[in-house]
C-alpha cells in the first residue's frame, strides 16, 4: 500500500516538473536566475601603469538593491556592490542586455559606472578557425567613469557564466 502511495507520488512530482521544467517570460525566452561577472578595473591614480586587476565573482542573481549586494573586492584596485537588471528582448536583436552598475569606491562625487552587456544565451563560438587578431569570446561592455573629473578609470565587463530558471541542472 505504502509503496503503491509512493509511485503515484513520484508520477505525480515527475509530471509536474515535466510540466513546469519551463520557466519562461512572456516572449517564451528562458530567464536568467544569475550572473557571474569577470570585473576589470584599471585606476590611474596610481603611477602608471595604473593598478590593474581581474576577479571573478560569484554567482549574482538580478535585481538585487544596492545595500542587499555582496561586496566585490578587486584587489587593492577597487571595490563596492554590482547590481544588474535583465531586459529581455535585448538591445541589437539581442535575446538579453544585462544592464549593470558597479558602485566603484573610487567614483566619489559621480554616478557610478554602468554598461550594457549583450548575448544571445548562448556561447559564443569564433567566426574563423584561423585565430587571427583579438577575438573576444565573453560578451562584454566597457566603461570609463572619474572622480571628481580628474583621474579616468577604466572597468571592463565580462559574462563569465549565467544560469537561467529552468537549469534544473544547476
Ligand atoms: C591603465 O591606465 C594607465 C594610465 O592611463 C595606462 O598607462 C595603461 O596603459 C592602462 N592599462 C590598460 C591595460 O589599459
Ligand atoms: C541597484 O541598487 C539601487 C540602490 O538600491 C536601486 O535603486 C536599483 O534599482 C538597483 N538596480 C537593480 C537593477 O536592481
Ligand atoms: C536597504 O534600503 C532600503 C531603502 O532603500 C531599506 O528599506 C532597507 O531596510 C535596507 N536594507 C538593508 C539590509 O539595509
Ligand atoms: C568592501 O571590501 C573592502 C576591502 O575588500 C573594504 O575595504 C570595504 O570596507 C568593504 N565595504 C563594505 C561596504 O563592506
Ligand atoms: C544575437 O543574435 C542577433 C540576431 O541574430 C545578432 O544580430 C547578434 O549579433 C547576436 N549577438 C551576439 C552577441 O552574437
Ligand atoms: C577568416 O580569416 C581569413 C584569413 O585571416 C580572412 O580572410 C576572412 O575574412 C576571415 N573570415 C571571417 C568571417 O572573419
């Protein structure tokens, strides 16, 4: 008997998340639980060549405000929260624009750098299999931002991973 409940159960719980495995919006797009950022910053109030650094954060899900936002630390360079939104569609004939602000420390009296980050969902794959010249494999934005107008400092954005809500993988 306890058996036969069993069964039925996990017939049921299986049809169930067959049948709701999809979570999609509105459009039919899948959408995106989280991001994972590789965050470039290079400063130039330190002599040149600048201070420089590359982290990976973790896992951020999307509209998060500023003050619930884990601290991004890029080494000695910089750090503050990074908080983003999904707008899907997204820009260009894009299925998603992340849309995203750093809170650098280092930008005082001015707003903190955002940029627009834009992809398909899907990885990139290169154009040619001759590897001539840059080829940038990570959909990425760039931005420049300075502190009171003085002292430009450079951040660089890349989509090092994302998950969307229907990855039951995940
Ligand atoms: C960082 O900024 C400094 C100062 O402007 C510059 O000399 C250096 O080339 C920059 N480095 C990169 C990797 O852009
Ligand atoms: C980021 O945080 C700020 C301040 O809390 C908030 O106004 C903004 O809506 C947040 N952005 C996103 C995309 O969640
Ligand atoms: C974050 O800020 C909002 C107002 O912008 C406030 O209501 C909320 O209590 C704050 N949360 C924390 C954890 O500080
Ligand atoms: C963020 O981390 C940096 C160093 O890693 C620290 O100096 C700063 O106080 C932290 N900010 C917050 C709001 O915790
Ligand atoms: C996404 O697809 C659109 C339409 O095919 C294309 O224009 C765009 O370049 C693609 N984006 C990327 C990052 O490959
Ligand atoms: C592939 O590389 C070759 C040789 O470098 C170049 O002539 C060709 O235009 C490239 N094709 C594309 C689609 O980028």
């Amino acid at each position: 008997m306890a058996s036969m409940y069993m069964y039925v159960v996990h017939t049921t719980s299986l049809l169930l998340l067959l049948s709701t495995g999809y979570i999609t919006s509105e459009n039919n797009i899948p959408k995106i639980r989280g991001v994972r950022f590789l965050l470039t910053v290079n400063d130039t109030w330190a002599d040149p060549p600048g201070c420089i650094k590359t982290v990976a954060t973790d896992m951020i899900a999307p509209d998060v405000p500023v003050n619930k936002s884990q601290n991004i630390t890029v080494g000695s360079c910089d750090h503050g929260p990074l908080n983003y939104t999904v707008l899907s569609p997204g820009l260009n004939h894009n299925k998603y624009t992340v849309r995203l602000t750093f809170y650098s420390s280092v930008i005082e009296d001015a707003e903190p750098p955002t940029c627009d980050l834009s992809w398909n969902g899907t990885y990139l794959i290169p154009k040619n299999n001759t590897c001539t010249g840059p080829v940038d494999l990570l959909p990425s934005c760039y931005t420049t931002d300075s502190r009171e107008g003085w002292y430009l400092t450079y951040y660089w954005f890349h989509l090092l991973e994302w998950e969307f809500e229907d990855d039951i993988s995940a």
